[in-house]
C-alpha cells in the first residue's frame, strides 16, 4: 500500500514539475520568484495556454494571490449582467499597501514629488473571444506578487498596479467554453476547423451581445459603470487595453496607431508619450521575435473605446492586439502560432508597458497637469461659457442624460431663469446647465462637439457623437454663464404623483417618455383597457389641452376602481410617470372621451429573430430596449429554425440587421399571411430592404408571366448581390486610390438631422420635426407608393458632426429612413437605419417604441381613386 501512495505522490510531482517547466519557459530567464506564492497552474490544474480559463478560474486565482501576499489585494468593484464578480486586484509594496488610500488622495490632488505613486491600469479582455490577454493577466499577477527581482521590488515601491482581468467575463465564459470543447489532445490549426468559427453570437459581446469596447462613453453596460467609476477613482497615468485581431496579420500591433487618424482633442504630448513606451514593447517583442508593427490599422479618434477614454481624461491609452489563435492553435502563412504564444506575447507587453512607465516615471506624473492646465486655456479661449440643453417635454431622457454626465464627473445644474439662445427657448428648471471652465472641459469639448471637417477619412468606428443630439434634446452654447440652481442639479429623484379622485371617468399619462410606454404595455398585458390619444389633440382636462400621444385608462365599474388605483399606483412609482384623473369625458369645447380619436391598444407580444446571418449587435440593442428598459419577457426563435414559421400567437416579429439570403424560404409566405391578418413586422437595414421585397407590387418591365414567388425571389436575390454601378463610372484608377475610393462609399457614423412628420403615429411623443438619426451605413430604401406613409425623410444629407463623403451625400439625399406601410389588416414598419444604436441614441428609439405600441393607431391611408382601383 505505501508503495502504491509513493507511486502515486511521485507521479503527481513529476506532473508538477512539467507543468512547472512549462510556465518557467514564459517568464524571464534568470529572475527569482517567491517559492510561497501559488503559480497559476495551482488553481488551474494546467498551465495557461493549455486550456482556456474560465472567468470563475480566473477570479480564484487572484483571490488566491491577495490571500497569500501583503502586496496584493483584491476588489470586487461590481458584477456583470450574468452576475459574475468584477475584479480589480491592486498591486504595490507592503508599505504603500498600508497606505493605499492617502496614497490615491495624494495622486488625484496631482502631486508629481517623489512620493507620489505612478498608477498603471492593465485592462484585459474586453471582448470575450479575444482571451489571450485575460490568460495573461494570470502570469502577470504572478511576477508582480511573487517577483523577487530588483526591478520588480523597486517598482512597486513607486507604482500602483491595477490589474482587471475580465473586463467582459459573461463573454469569456461562452468562448472558453467554446474553445474548450472542441480541443482534442492535439491540437489543429487547420482555418475549417470548427473550433475557429464560433457559433452565433459569439463570445465578442458580453450578455446582450453589445461590443463593449464601444461603451467607455455611453456607458449602457453595468460592466461599464463600474468600470469608469474605478476609473476617475484611480486616474491612471497609463492605461493599457489588450485585444486580439485577425489571424492573417500574424504581426503583433502596439500604439501609436495611424497619425493622421488621431483625435485632434488629443495632445500631442500624447502621441509622443506613446511613441517613447512603443520603445519597450518593441524591445521586448523582439526578444521573443515576434513580429510587430505600429501607425497602421487602427486609429485614436473615438473616444469611447479603451484605449481612447483615456486620452482624453489626461491618461495615456495604448491599444496592444495580438493576432488571434480563436481555439488553441492557428495555421498561417507565417507559421503556426499557438494560444499558448499570443499569452506570451500579452505577458511580455504587460511587462514592457510596467518597466516603460518606470523609467518614464517623471514625465508621466507631470503629464496631467499639463493636459488640465491646456485643456483650460482652451476652455478660456472659447466665446462660449456654458453649454444648456432642455428637457424636450421628456424629463426621464433629460435625467438620464444628466446621470451620464455626473458619471463622467462632469458638473451640470439646472437652469434658474428662462433664456433664449439660437433662437431656441430653455425654461428655467426644464433645462440645465453645463459650464465650460471646469476640470473635466477636454471632455465636455468631445462630448458637444460637432465636427465636420477631418485629416483622413477613414475611422476604425464612428465619426461623430455628439450626446445632446443621441438623446435628442436641444441644446445651445452661451456666451455667458446663465444663472443655475447650485443645490439642484437634476438627479432624477422627483416623486411620481398619482392623483386619485373618486369620480374619475378615467385617467391619464403623458406620452413622451420611456417610462409612460413600458407602463402601458405594463397595463395592457395585465388585462387593462388603455387608450391613446390621436391627431389632433383633445381639451378635455383642466390642466391643459391633453397631446397627441397622451395614454387614457377608462375606470371600471365600482367594484373594479379600487384594484385598477391600487395597480396605476405601483405602476406609475415603478415608472415615475405622473398619473391624473379626469373628472368627465364630457368637453363642451370639443371631442369627448368617447371620441373615435381615442384608439384602444393591444397588448404587446414580440418574437425576435436571432442566428447566424443576424447582426448579433443590433439584434441586442432591440434585445436590450425590451428587456432592460422596458421590463417586457422577449422570446427568440433562431433563423435556422427548421419548419414553416408560426407566429398566430405573437402580435410583431423584430429583425434587426439580417443578411437576406440567411432569411429560410419556408418563412416568406408565413410572414406575408401573418402580416396581412394584422401582424406588425419591425425591420432595420437591410432586413427592411428585404421586408420591401417581400411586400413590393410587380415592378415595371417583370415578366408577368413570372409567378409571385419567382418575383419576390428575383428582387430579394438582387437586394442580396448589393450591386454597386458606380465602380464603372470611375474609369482606370491607380491601385494605391483604393482603400480612400473605398472609405468614400461608406458613411463614417455620422449625425444627420432627418424631418419628422409630428402627425404620424409613429411620431407621437415628439415636439420637434428635425430629428437628429445616426447613419453608419448606406442603407436605401425606394420611396413608398403611398404617400403618407414616411414619416422620416433624409431632406439634407449634410452631416450635422461627423464625416460623410460627396459620394454618400448623393445616396442619400431625400431617402426615406423611416417607412410604415399597412399590408391588409398589419403593418410593415422598415427602419433604414439602427434606432436603437448602441443603446445611447435615446432620441429615435421612441420610434421603435412606437412601432411596438401604436400600429392600432396607423389607419389604411389609400386615397377614394387608389381604394376604387383596389376593388375597397
């Protein structure tokens, strides 16, 4: 028996000592390590790289560290969608871990003596099927903690090392799953392999499949909160952001990115103080020999991004992006490379971006100061003093807008004294009010900006974002500082009112806001009657003429009032809208509450469509509206569902972005029936262009003879092949003008201000025609036959910020962006862009909304001539 334990020990450290030897390959030749700190594989029982760790190994493993070394000690800062914990695991010298928040004080006051600490930030893994560099986090951690050698001591004697290991863990946990799964005991690099085509959405987005790169900015995500909050709690001077991108460079990428693709808000101090790190990374890369490039790809102009956020919260950002392996092994013309290198080379940077910042120590202290003292003067020197934007009838949007800029830590107020300013009207306490000359200006210049002028016209993202125009509220600059309301500064804690009155013929809500929407589709799927007031508007309340778009709830019976109260009351204190009563429907002045005016609504019951061919981000912004913000269950059925499509028990099928051809077959005359016997089909892009198709009359010049489904299979097939004549008008071009030929066919996410038709249904809760729309696409949809049936138009296709070329322009100049069509008893709603956008541009998803609440309020619109010829 002791023969057989012996056995058995000695084969576990013969184990050990191989994995051991394996990790010892990665880290640097000669240095020593503290024998009593755990190395990965402790926790893992494998070495990083030989498998993928999922987020929950990961935690552990820092959690371990903290718990075996003085030097490190972990947060949990909050929790993602799924609930998985959000680490921080902070790392400096025993002595400065004693002293952690002085020390922090002394850096946010912007000490730059030899006593403050250098704070570096390694953020890790933001999109989730881009793993190599949270694995890495985990070797990282280790030298830190156990590093023994000098430099590593002396270091952390001035440094403040924030190490955040799963910036996207619900996205990491479905592709270490996923590349888990398909690993055999070897390992394949082959390109068909099925371990590198990962199943849709893949693990890029996190839970409502947002990219969340994107959000530094807007900050939708709860990920994303927590992470900025930590953010300004820390300040970095350096901010590393470790990503993977395609295999087929090879080549390891590290900033500066491409000059000329640089924010102009940025200094160039900046740029230089990226250059001067790009020296170590470069050094340290070239030990490995490992190619790198730098200056080409990717650009620093949009400011929500990793590494972009920071430079322009005076904190040097540096993108690093390492060539993917997706599973464990990739085949390239280069060579194959293995997940286990791509760690190596996340580690190596990570290193090189800690021993760069030490020896640029002075230069990075001072470099705040710089930035505030300049983004100051700059501040000084515009004829402006504040910015002011108004509520827009909708104080829910206006608060939430309010909220996102506290979060950025930017002062705003509410404005004390009407003003008038660009010929806009902002009442006193509607709007507020945000001052130029403040600490966080640089910021407020990136936010409110509208650009429209550009060094290069190419962008890696978006061009423009403006926020006031997102959550479409008007705003204005002033040249002098308006009176305000120090002590109230919009935090969107006013209570809801619900008046009771025991004769009540029935009550009402306002129309504008998400919050009086989700609350009638609340009541409605709980069985209550609610109306909504069409055009024109009604004069039947002592408050004020009720609007187009108002919400009516008729009481009940006596027996039945107490409980309809009882349920207006949770409701409007769960929504925050203000609930009245109306005393009569009787109006001497004009229509009573009876008025056919008045249209009853329906319970709202959506299905959206999911699956490969599905733009998984658009698809989650609908996903993400109707489930977060609207409280409301949305079940998906995927796009390879086999079988004809059943939608009897289901009132609007939801496409966000879909490729037509991926769009079965078997679905076309399911989806046309449906529709005609009163389904509503909500479309966006290019599932719109195929919704045009589906329902088009017989075009000029189709051969009749073609059948109908022949028909509707030759349009939706010409729709698919996107063809594009313009390419023969252009004649012989040199080879080099390509990629900018290529950039003017694209729009580079710009602002656009669209005209509104206020009387549509689909417009109800708003109060102006321009409505700023987000276009990042040249999505067109032909004019429909009926002409009142669009109610948004692109009248000017002149950008209001952002880049759209001459090429662009034309396209789309005077294009409906907003089509809805009745079909028979249903609707076919075609968006040709995403109002939903990223979940930030508030100001067009009362459209979709809209399109869920109030297609009972669209009425058949064919004129007596057009109803003869249609045999009604």
């Amino acid at each position: 028996m002791l023969k057989i334990k012996f056995v058995v020990l000695l084969a576990r450290i013969i184990c050990l000592m191989a994995v051991a030897a394996k990790v010892s390959a990665m880290l640097p030749d000669g240095e020593p390590f503290s024998p009593a700190i755990p190395l990965p594989e402790a926790e893992l029982g494998f070495s990083p790289g030989e498998w993928h760790a999922r987020p929950e190994q990961i935690t552990r493993y820092m959690e371990r560290l903290a718990a075996a070394s003085d030097r490190a000690t972990v947060e949990v800062i909050g929790r993602s969608v799924e609930q998985r914990p959000l680490l921080h695991l902070i790392i400096t010298s025993r002595e400065n871990q004693s002293q952690l928040e002085s020390l922090r004080q002394q850096h946010l006051k912007g000490d730059t003596s030899g006593s403050a600490p250098l704070v570096i930030w390694l953020g890790y893994g933001i999109h989730g099927n881009e793993p190599s560099g949270s694995n890495a986090a985990l070797l990282t951690a280790y030298h830190l903690v156990a590093g023994e050698a000098p430099w590593v001591k002396a270091l952390l004697e001035n440094t403040i090392v924030v190490i955040d290991p799963l910036l996207n863990p619900d996205g990491l946990a479905r592709f270490a799953i996923w590349a888990n799964m398909h690993r055999g005991q070897q390992t394949v690099g082959d390109r068909l392999h099925r371990a590198h085509w990962e199943a849709w959405p893949s693990g890029r987005f996190n839970h409502y499949w947002f990219d969340m790169n994107r959000d530094w900015l807007p900050a939708t995500q709860p990920e994303s909160v927590a992470r900025l909050q930590q953010y300004y709690r820390w300040r970095p001077h350096v901010l590393g952001d470790f990503h993977e991108h395609s295999a087929q460079h090879h080549a390891y990428f590290f900033q500066p990115g491409v000059p000329t693709r640089q924010n102009p808000l940025t200094p160039d101090e900046n740029v230089q103080l990226t250059t001067d790190l790009a020296k170590y990374h470069a050094e340290a890369l070239q030990a490995l020999g490992q190619r790198y490039y730098t200056r080409e790809t990717f650009d620093d102009f949009y400011y929500g991004k990793g590494s972009t956020f920071p430079d322009i919260n005076g904190s040097i950002g540096i993108l690093y992006e390492q060539a993917t392996a997706r599973g464990h092994k990739m085949a390239s013309e280069h060579g194959d490379f293995t997940f286990r290198d791509a760690i190596r080379n996340q580690y190596a940077t990570s290193l090189s971006t800690l021993r760069g910042a030490a020896a640029m120590r002075q230069r990075l202290l001072a470099y705040p100061q710089r930035f505030y003292a300049q983004a100051a003067a700059r501040a000084r020197q515009q004829k402006g003093r504040a910015w002011v934007f108004g509520e827009d009838g909708d104080p829910g949007r206006a608060d939430d807008f309010v909220k996102l800029l506290k979060l950025h830590q930017i002062e705003v107020y509410r404005l004390a004294q009407d003003i008038e300013v660009d010929n806009q009207d902002f009442a006193a306490e509607k709007a507020w009010v945000v001052p130029i000359r403040q600490r966080q200006s640089a910021l407020i210049e990136a936010m409110f900006e509208q650009r429209t002028t550009f060094a290069d016209n190419q962008f890696y993202d978006v061009s423009a974002w403006t926020l006031p125009s997102a959550f479409n509220l008007p705003f204005a600059q002033t040249r002098s500082l308006p009176e305000f309301h120090r002590s109230a500064s919009g935090d969107g804690d006013s209570p809801a009112r619900f008046h009771s009155l025991p004769e009540a013929a029935a009550y009402h809500f306002p129309r504008s806001g998400l919050g009086s929407a989700a609350m009638a589709m609340h009541l409605l799927n709980r069985g209550v009657r609610v109306y909504r007031v069409g055009y024109p508007q009604l004069a039947i309340t002592a408050e004020g003429p009720m609007q187009s778009g108002d919400f009516l709830v008729p009481v009940p019976p006596a027996q039945q009032r107490q409980a309809l109260e009882q349920l207006l009351r949770q409701q409007a204190e769960r929504w925050q809208v203000a609930v009245r009563p109306l005393a009569s429907g009787f109006n001497p002045a004009g229509p009573d509450l009876g008025s056919p005016n008045i249209h009853v609504l329906k319970a709202v019951k959506p299905l959206l469509v999911v699956g490969r061919g599905v733009e998984p981000k658009e698809a989650g912004h609908i996903w993400h509206l109707i489930d977060r913000r609207l409280g409301l269950p949305l079940p998906m059925i995927d796009i390879q569902r086999p079988g004809l499509l059943d939608l009897s028990d289901y009132t609007h099928l939801l496409m966000a972005d879909i490729k037509p051809e991926a769009l079965p077959k078997a679905w076309y005359s399911p989806i046309r029936r449906w529709v005609k016997q009163g389904g509503v089909l909500v479309t966006q892009k290019r599932s719109a262009r195929w919704a045009q198709a589906l329902f088009s009359v017989r075009p000029e010049g189709t051969d009749e003879a073609m059948t109908e489904g022949s028909r509707i299979g030759k349009l939706i097939a010409d729709i698919s092949a996107n063809k594009d004549t313009s390419m023969e008008k252009l004649g012989r071009q040199p080879y080099g003008r390509y990629r900018y030929d290529a950039a003017d066919r694209m729009v580079g996410g710009a602002i656009f201000s669209a005209q509104l038709d206020l009387t549509h249904p689909l417009a109800q809760g708003y109060n102006r025609e321009a409505l700023p729309v987000f276009l990042n696409s040249l999505t067109q949809l032909s004019s429909s036959e009926n002409a009142y049936s669009t109610p948004l138009v692109l009248a000017n296709s002149t950008p209001l910020a952002g880049f759209a070329s001459e090429f662009a322009r034309k396209q789309l100049q005077g294009r409906p962006v907003l089509i809805a069509e009745k079909v028979g008893e249903g609707l076919v709603v075609k968006f040709a862009f995403n109002p939903n956008f990223r979940a930030f541009w508030r100001g067009t998803e009362g459209l979709y909304i809209n399109a869920l609440i109030n297609p009972p309020l669209v009425q058949s619109t064919l004129l007596p001539f057009n109803r003869q010829a249609a045999g009604e």
